[in-house]
C-alpha cells in the first residue's frame, strides 16, 4: 500500500468479505495483484453466512454447487450445507488463499467519492480514509435486514428482532411468538422453532410454493471418493450445474409449463396438511417459480401442529403485546420475529457512492437500478459493483453468477493495464441503456414478470432489477470481456492541458475500442451487446 498525500493509496478496494468480496480477492491474487485491501464492517468474513445464525439457517442450492469452481470441497458433510458449514468453508477459503493479510475487518465504508482531477476513489472507513483507482463493491444484495414499519411496534414490551440479527441470548422455549413472513428464512425458522416455542403465530401476507427438499447426509464413502478423484466432485457440480441450467427455459420462455411443478408443490403440501381450510390459506394463487421456489419438508408438517396458527394477513399493528393482522385477527405474543427480508432494490451502499457529477448512485438508481453487464454505472468510473442489477438467479447457484462477474472484474483490469498510465473506464450511457433494454425485453415473458406475483425482485416501479432472464452461460459470455466500446476512456489532465489529455483519451479510446471489437468478433463473445445493436 502506497502513501499518497498522507493517506494510503490501493489499486482496487474491494468492500465486503462474503462470497463475492472474497472471490475478488482470490481473482486478484491469481491476476498477479497484491497492491489491494478487502474493507469490511463486521468483525469477520463471511456476509451472509457469518450474519444469518437463526435456527434452521441452510442454503437451497446443493452444497457441490453452492462453493467455488477454483475451491472444490469434498467434505461436504450434507447435499444442502447447513450455515455454519458454509461459514468455515469461506474462512478456509480465506486462509488457504493467504486473504487474511487484505483484510480490514471493521472498516465500514461510509463514503466513496470520485475525484475526477486525480482519478482515484477517496474511500471514508470506519477505521480511517484511504484512496484506491479501482473500487470493487460486493456489499451483497442481501445484506441489509428490512423491518417494515408497523405502527406501535416502539412500544412493544416483548423481544423483537430479524432473522437475520437472531438473538441467541433470548430463549425462546415457552413463549407465544409472532413470525412474520412467510419468505426463504421464515420457512427454515417455522420448523427449527416450533416444538419448543409455546405457540407460534405465522404472518402470511402471500404463501409461498415449497416443493420438498431432498437433502441427505454425504456418506463416507462419497466423500472419500471426492478427495481421492477430485475429477468426480467437478462432475457432481456439472450435473448439478446442468439440471438448473436445463431448468432455465421453463422460467424465462415459457411459465405454462411450470403448472407439472405446481402439481408436485401441491403434493407436498397434501401430505401434511389435511385441514382443508388451512390448505386453502396455504395454497398460492399465483404460477410457481414467480417468487423464489422454496424447498423444505419440513415447514407443512410444522403447520400442521395444533401450537401453530396461520394468520392469512400481513402484521398491521402492535397494541401493547398484541399483534394484529391485515385480516383483524390478534394475539398476543411474547416476542415478534421478522423474517421480511433485506433492502434489496435499493442498494444500500448507493447512497454512500458519489460519482463524477456529485451526485450519489442512490440518485442516479432513482428511477431503478441500471447498470452495465450488472457492473458498472455511467457517471461513476472505475468502480464495478459483484451482484450488482439483474444478476440474481431464480433457480441456480449465486457463484456462478459471482465468478461470471469476476472475469469481468479481471478483464476490467487488464484493459485498464493495457491503456497504461493513470486512466480510467467510465460506462457510456448509452451501452448502459442498451444493455437495461435487451434485459427488460427478455423480461418481458419471464414468469418474475407475468406469474402474476408481486416479490421482491421488482422494485418500487414494478420493474425487475433483480433477477437474470437467462442461463448462467449467456451471462459467462456476456462477462468474458470488457467491451471498451462501451466505455469512455478518461485520463487525467496532463502538463500539456486538458485539451492535450482529452485528445489522448480520444485516440487511445478509439484504437482500444476497434481493437477490443475485433477481438470480441473473433471470439464471438458478448452476444447479449451484440444483438442489442443488430
Ligand atoms: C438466509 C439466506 C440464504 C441464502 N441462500 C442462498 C442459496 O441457497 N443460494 C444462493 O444462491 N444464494 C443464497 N442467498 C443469497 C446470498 O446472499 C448469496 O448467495 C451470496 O452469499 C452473496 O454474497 P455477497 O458476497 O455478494 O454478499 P454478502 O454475503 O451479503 O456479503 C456482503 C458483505 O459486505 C459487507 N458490507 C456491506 N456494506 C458494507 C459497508 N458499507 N462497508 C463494509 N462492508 C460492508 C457485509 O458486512 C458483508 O460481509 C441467501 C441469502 C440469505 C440471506
């Protein structure tokens, strides 16, 4: 780390150590780049997986899937990895690949502001400012808990907090306690807390499907197979990989084809619940895979427990103890768990991103998130966000999305290193929108936009910025490489004036540019630009 003007200067910052502030750093290591820092506001590495520890907590995706192509585990203990599996693995990822030493835990970033003279970011932490030319922004997009606002929740007397905050020093067993939603977290809490809680009063604004969830301890012997053939866990991953990209179609061309699956939903459902009334609450009216598709076995049979009650409302009010739903039912309750979700639309750390014109990302995104290839924004060079808009996947694994984005993020660098000099890629508003306009047209018959749902991949306009509407391997091709075509090329000032710097700029840009294109053709990459302009 370089001291500039009395502050340390990096070549890139990295912000956040879950799976994709920690990917990053590994791609940068493997790039050759060491002159890097990983700012994190927590006391750890892990994002999602240090910060969710509520009962129940496991992933959706198969385990073989849910890590890292460069770092294969063959110790999986179960097909779907519990929490704290998933949370050493990423320390052991942090350890193997010698991250410790760029790591900067509480470090929060408060502010990044472009300084459009010195071409840098100016980066505020928590524990100090430091500068960096590349800013690499993997604050996560699900990281940031949501409580909605419930008027006389202040005055509750009881225990309240989200499942993402769990309080572990308050002891449920014996208490009457609200769950409210009925999302991805709630569905893995219901079961997990159910037998020892009093009574448990779920608020269900809109049921979910859930189809059943066929998870398995990894036997012995599979697993010694994996360590001593690293070969098969690889060819684990690739079925698992396929079946989901195999998938894909049914979600993004054609929803009529997911009633077959609804069916199967409706069987699990069957099995366990026999009260017909409450299958009525429970059932969606809505085609499946419109929300995210949850998996458990467990969460019908919970329902189906006379300490359960399934209030088909959302939570309005809070009267002293008692909560009251949408529908007029109340009860009084102990404690209030939210499982509502994140911030997930509204990027929380745009409003801490100030780009060339002064103005935040947050302003810039007001009308709706846009980015580049899901990186970049207009107006704010050399900054590139992991799991930034339409990147989030309905079906699959977020690595592979995550490890897409990173080939973007090596090759962002590369032509960066190429260009030489203090220089800088700044997204042209116009591949900006070209890019957001082939996205949202491939939206259009998506199930996300016509399963007749409203979740929380669409923002407040109703448009989704959230979800991917392909297979995971148009987005590889659509990452593999920077097009410098849909960049402008900025250089600082040189001795010679700014009309001198900007001449540069306009040559080095147009044989970056024709030379990025040809190679691009060559390669027959970035089909998803190319047919936005054809
Ligand atoms: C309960 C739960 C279950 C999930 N299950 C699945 C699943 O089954 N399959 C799947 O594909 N995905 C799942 N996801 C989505 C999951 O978030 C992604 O798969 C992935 O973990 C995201 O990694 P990330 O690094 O982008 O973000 P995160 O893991 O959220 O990491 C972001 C990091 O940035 C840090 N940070 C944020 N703001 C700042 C700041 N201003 N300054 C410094 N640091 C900051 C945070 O503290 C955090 O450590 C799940 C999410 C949740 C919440």
């Amino acid at each position: 780390m370089a001291e500039r003007e009395d502050v340390p200067h990096v070549r890139v910052a990295v912000v956040g150590s879950g799976f994709g502030g920690l990917g990053a750093a590994v791609r940068l290591r493997r790039e050759g780049l060491t002159d890097f820092v990983v700012l994190e506001r927590a006391d750890g590495v892990g994002g999602t997986w240090r910060d969710n520890t509520y009962p129940g907590c496991a992933c959706d995706v198969p385990s073989h899937l849910y890590s890292f192509s460069f770092a294969p585990n063959p110790d999986w203990p179960r097909t779907f990895s519990g929490q704290e599996h998933i949370r050493a693995y990423l320390e052991h990822v942090a350890d193997v690949f010698r991250l410790r030493p760029h790591i900067r835990t509480n470090s929060e970033v408060k502010r990044m502001t472009w300084d459009t003279g010195k071409l840098h970011w100016a980066i505020e932490t928590s524990s100090g400012a430091l500068t960096a030319d590349v800013v690499v922004s993997a604050t996560g997009p699900l990281s940031e808990p949501r409580i909605p606002e419930i008027p006389g929740l202040d005055g509750f007397p009881g225990k309240v907090f989200h499942s993402a905050r769990w309080d572990h020093d308050y002891d449920l067993r014996g208490k009457r306690v609200a769950m409210v939603g009925t999302g991805a977290s709630a569905i893995q809490i219901v079961p997990a807390i159910q037998r020892d809680v009093a009574k448990l009063v779920l608020f269900q604004r809109t049921p979910p499907w859930v189809m059943p969830r066929v998870d398995r301890a990894i036997s012995g012997l599979e697993r010694r197979l994996h360590r001593a053939l690293p070969f098969t866990t690889q060819l684990r991953r690739g079925l698992l990989w396929g079946i989901r990209e195999l998938q894909v179609q049914a979600f993004t061309k054609h929803p009529n084809e997911l009633g077959f699956v609804e069916q199967l939903a409706r069987r699990n459902m069957a099995r366990a619940i026999k009260d017909p009334a409450l299958r009525a609450k429970l059932t969606p009216d809505y085609r499946i895979g419109c929300k995210r598709i949850l998996l458990s076995s467990e969460y019908y049979p919970a329902l189906a427990r006379p300490n359960v009650d399934v209030v088909a409302g959302g939570l309005v009010e809070v009267r002293g103890s008692t909560v009251v739903a949408a529908d007029g039912t109340e009860a009084e309750v102990d404690a209030i768990v939210f499982g509502t979700g994140f911030h997930v639309t509204d990027m929380p750390i745009a409003d801490r991103v100030v780009g060339a014109d002064g103005r935040t990302l947050a302003e810039t995104w007001r009308g709706g998130m846009k980015a580049l290839r899901g990186a970049t924004a207009s107006g704010f060079p050399n900054w590139m966000t992991i799991i930034g808009p339409n990147t989030g996947l309905g079906n699959s694994s977020m690595i592979l999305m995550i490890e897409s984005q990173l080939n973007y993020m090596a090759d962002f660098l590369r032509q960066l290193d190429v260009l030489g000099g203090r220089v800088a890629l700044d997204a042209r508003q116009g591949a900006v929108d070209d890019w957001n306009h082939e996205v949202q047209e491939r939206m259009r018959h998506t199930v996300w936009n016509t399963g007749g749902c409203t979740s929380w991949y669409l923002d407040a306009n109703g448009r989704n910025t959230t979800i991917w509407p392909g297979t995971t391997t148009e987005f590889r091709n659509a990452t593999r490489r920077v097009d410098l075509g849909e960049y402008q090329v900025l250089r600082a000032p040189t001795a010679r004036g700014t009309e001198a710097a900007e001449a540069q700029t306009q040559a080095a840009e147009n044989t970056a540019a024709a030379e990025n294109t040809a190679a691009a053709s060559v390669a027959g990459e970035n089909t998803l630009t190319a047919r936005a302009r054809a």
